[in-house]
C-alpha cells in the first residue's frame, strides 16, 4: 500500500480515499472462498437429497477458480459472486444426472476443504491477537 506523507511532521495519509480496513486482501479471500465453499456444499448436499428425482440435474459451483480469476483481475474478493451452474448429464434411465458416489466424495472433499479454511482463519485471529496483546497478562 502507498503512503504518502501529507506535510512534514504530520501523520501519513493512504492515497486511497477509502478507509483503512483490519482485513487484508488474505483475509477477505478466505472469508470469500469459505463464503463459496459453504454455496458448494450446499449444492453438493441438494443433489444428494435428489438422487432419485426423475429427470433432476445436479448443480455445482467453482468458486476457486472464480475467485482466483477475479483476484488476477484486481477485482476486490468481498465483491466476487459465486453462479451455480448445471452439469447436464444422464445416469439413469428416468434422466435424472445425479452420481450418488461422486457427489458424496465431492461433498466429504468439500467440507474438509471448509474446516481447513475455518483452521486458517482462526490461526490468523490468534496471530492478530497476539499482536494487539489481547488476552495477555
């Protein structure tokens, strides 16, 4: 970030014009991705409970790769939105694209994905208290 001293002997002013946040671009990706992590899930978990729904299409999310691609466009990751997209595909017989076994594999792989993201994001907050001297004697 640049800074740029204002006049001498007074305090240094960000050249942004917006306030100064707690939160660095690290941290608002992994709240980001955990934000797409969860939608992914949940999509996950609703293919599941329609595995046997005539005619159903699951859905999924690539919340990585949209974050990924809007961080290397400067995008800010509080501002990402994550789309659901539907994977046409054909299983059964009654059409319905549900695959009970992939999608249970993605959906262990997926939450331990969250809980590995949770562990971060904690590890973080403990380091930022640390820091600041909260919980010290």
């Amino acid at each position: 970030m640049d800074r740029v001293l204002s006049s001498p002997g007074r305090a240094n002013c960000l050249t942004d014009p917006s306030p100064m946040s707690l939160l660095d671009s690290t941290q608002l990706a992994l709240e980001s991705a955990m934000s797409g992590s969860m939608l992914r899930q949940s999509l996950l978990a609703n293919n599941l409970a329609n595995v046997d729904t005539p005619g159903y299409q699951p859905q999924d999310v690539n919340f990585q790769g949209t974050l990924a691609a809007a961080m290397q466009s400067g995008q800010s990751p509080s501002t990402v939105s994550f789309q659901p997209y539907t994977l046409n595909q054909q299983v059964s017989a009654d059409g319905n694209g549900v695959n009970a076994e992939q999608q249970s594999a993605q959906l262990a792989e997926n939450g331990l994905l969250y809980q590995t993201m949770t562990q971060v994001a904690a590890q973080r907050e403990s380091i930022l208290e640390n820091a600041m001297g909260i919980g010290q004697s």
